[in-house]
C-alpha cells in the first residue's frame, strides 16, 4: 500500500504541474534571450567563449558511451546511450546556435536537449520505479521532447509562440527526479552523483541568470559561459552515476 501511495504522490505531482503550466498563457520567446553579455570574437569565431564552452558536452558524451561496458545496471544501456548521444549532440546544436544567436537556430540547441532529458528520466523511472516502465517510457517520453520543440517552432511561424510545452519537458523532470531519489532505492544509478548533477545544473540556471554580472565581475568569462561548463559538469556527474562504483568493482 506504501508503494502505492508514492505512485500516486509522482503522478498527482506530475499532473498537478502540467495543469498547472496549462493555466498560463501561452510564453513566447523572449527576443531578449539571444543578447548575451560576452560577444568577443577570437579565431573569426563570434562569440567565440559562448561557442567554445559546449565542447566538454561532446566530450564527456563520447566519453559516456565508451563507458557502456561499465554500467551498474546493463538492462540500462539504451537510456544510457541515448543520454550520452543526446548530450554528444548538444555540443553541436548549441555551438551552432551561439555563432549566430536568434529563434530559428535556437531550435538545434534544444532539440538535443529535450532527448537527453527524457532519457534521463525515463532511467531514473526504470532504476527506482518500475524497469518495465520506465523502458516502455523512453521512446515515448523521447518523442514527447522532439514534440514539444516541434509545437513550439509551430507557434512561432503563426506569431504566437508557446513554449510551455518545452518548459514541462526541462523543468518537471527536475521536480520529479528528486523526489523519487528520496522515496525509493535503485541499483543502476548512484544517487550521490545524481545529486551531485542537480546541484551542479543548479548552478549553471544561476550563471546563465546573471550573465552580464558574472562577466562584469571577473571580466574574463560571463555567466552563460560559466552556464555551459556547469551544465557540461552535471553531465559528467549523470554518467558517474550510472557506472559501477571502484567499490563493487573490487
């Protein structure tokens, strides 16, 4: 009966949020998002820090997937894999965004994003809730991402975009996964790194929120570059999760 009633406290909370974001009107893009403090150029490349920080996010991706072999829970690899090509993806999506920041190359940073997301997600349903769940969730959940992009770009091309759809798909798996960290045990992803990933994409929203103060602050690197590297640590932390720990591997 115990189980039964975290079920329902997931699902209440899961559909209390998105009536809740249904309340709202619809949010459109601000055009105000694509000014960003640091527009430096180096190497011909504009906005070049902007650029250059989405590296790791290719790096610690690839470096994920060589790491399929070391995965605490094998029945995990396909969430795993489609994180880490998600994340590998990033790096190419918003590298391309940020050379030339408006609404229509936005679209590439976040398409990738949205899979990554969901995969994560639907791994953390899988390793603590339900595996048959949580696996016959990936495709669908992934699918809901790719289209929550795809009605957003709609909404656009009519004058009035709407990105709540979007805003559902980062934000309430950030509601939810803490909560299911504390009600229930997993044996595929570590929740001392899990943790540590939030804390992490914690502060790169914080960064990317005071761009222009970080950059006016140490003069050297602003804060939606600092975003990046962060978001990029917080990846690393994800995909320590999922591998075994040098303790079990004794």
């Amino acid at each position: 009966m115990r189980v039964l009633y975290k079920n329902l406290l997931i699902v209440a909370v899961a559909a209390a949020a998105i009536a809740g974001t249904f309340q709202l009107d619809p949010i459109p893009q601000d055009p105000a998002y694509h000014d960003f403090a640091d527009r430096r150029e180096l190497f011909a490349i504009p906005n070049f820090w902007n650029v250059a920080t989405n590296l790791p996010f290719f790096f610690i991706g690839a470096f994920g997937l060589t790491r399929l072999r070391r995965l605490a829970s094998p029945t995990l690899g396909l969430h795993y894999a489609v994180f880490c090509t998600g994340m590998g993806l990033v790096a190419l999506g918003s590298s391309y965004y940020h050379r030339d920041p408006s609404t229509a190359t936005l679209i590439w940073d976040r398409l990738p994003m949205t899979v990554a997301f969901m995969a994560l997600f639907a791994a953390v349903v899988a390793d603590r809730i339900s595996w048959f769940f949580g696996r016959a969730l990936l495709w669908p959940l992934v699918a809901f991402g790719i289209a929550s992009i795809a009605w957003w770009i709609r909404t656009e091309a009519t004058g009035q975009g709407d990105l709540r759809l979007y805003a559902i798909v980062q934000f309430l798996p950030l509601l939810l996964i803490p909560m299911i960290l504390a009600m229930w045990r997993g044996t595929g992803i570590r929740s001392g790194w899990l943790w540590s990933a939030i804390a992490a994409y914690a502060g790169a929203k914080l960064f990317e929120y005071f761009d222009a103060v970080t950059l006016n602050a140490t003069g050297v690197m602003s804060g939606h570059s600092l975003k990046h590297l962060f978001a990029a640590l917080a990846v690393w932390c994800v995909i320590r999760a999922f591998q075994i720990s040098p303790a079990s591997a004794l």
